[in-house]
C-alpha cells in the first residue's frame, strides 16, 4: 500500500487549550479534504505555543486565557493542590515543558476493528475526535513533596501514551 501524508489545515491558527472552560468540550481546531480510500494512521504534533503564528491564522485565532505567558511553551499546567484531609497545606504548582513531540495514533482499527475509509459519500465529512486524558498528569503525585523537574520530564510522554484518536464526534 502506498503511503501518503496530507497536511490538515489550521484555519484559528495553534490551538491553546484552557481547561478549566473546555474540558469535555468539543473543539473543531483543523481540517482536510481527503481522497478516497482506507486510512491507518493520524500524526498529532504537540508543538510550542507561538504567537506569530496565531496572527497568521486565516480566521480570527483561538483565545489565550489566562495569566500565564505560554508563549514558547508545549504543555503548561499550573494550580492549587488542597489535601481534603487537611493534613498538609495546599500547595501552588506548576508543571511546563518546551520540548515537541509527534504522536502517532493508530486508525488501523478504527471503525469496527477496520481501518478508517473515506469513501468520498460521507455527508459532511467524517470526524475523528482526539483527546487525551488529563488526570494521568497527576497520577502517583504526593503534592506535599513532589520533584516538579522529574515531572516536567515526563509532560510529552504522558502525553503521548494519554492522546487517543475516536470516529465521531465524541469521547464517551
């Protein structure tokens, strides 16, 4: 099978996620038009936060919100940690990572344990969803004593392992 890479289109420019507004949200952040046939994978580029980039954007761009500069940042995860138990203060926090990855999520089994196909009579296109799983960032972390370097240097790995792609418009 011949392989070929198309390019989806970005038209809001990069797409910042804030999550205390989108979490289980759906957001349409890119596009293709993509020829028939059978489709096995799905390359999602975490890169850094640029703003140069977003003023490019074909239509108005995604918002920033927030205080935080994420300007040159990939993954930006800050807040307050309170112990329900009260045993420990709460604790501010922040985790960041500058660094890029590439995931590559399989579509090989996609629709009822076959690839995905395109087969160009799909009325208004066919979705693929990609989300990931926020809570694995905090998994196994004591926030009374915690390494935020060690941390940090695992953002782009939980990352990747948490990123899975659905058929639909849809994550549950």
């Amino acid at each position: 099978m011949r392989r070929r890479d198309f390019d989806f289109e970005l038209p809001y420019g990069p797409f910042p996620e804030y999550q205390l507004a989108q979490d289980q949200d759906l957001v349409d952040f890119a596009s293709v038009e993509l020829p028939e046939g059978t489709y096995c994978k799905l390359r999602v580029e975490y890169g850094r936060y640029q703003s140069s980039l977003a003023e490019q954007a074909f239509d108005t761009p995604y918002q920033l919100h927030g205080h935080a500069s994420v300007e040159g940042l990939t993954v930006y995860l800050a807040g307050t940690a309170v112990d329900p138990s009260g045993a420990h203060e709460g604790a501010n926090w922040k985790f960041q990572t500058n660094q890029t990855s590439i995931v590559e999520l399989d579509l090989s089994t996609a629709e009822d344990g076959r690839p995905l196909t395109i087969t160009g009579k799909e009325p208004g296109g066919k979705a693929l969803t990609v989300a990931k799983t926020y809570d694995a960032f905090f998994r196994g972390i004591d926030f009374s004593n915690y390494d935020a370097e060690a941390i940090n240097d695992r953002l782009l790995e939980v990352l990747s392992a948490e990123t899975y792609v659905r058929v639909g418009a849809q994550i549950f």
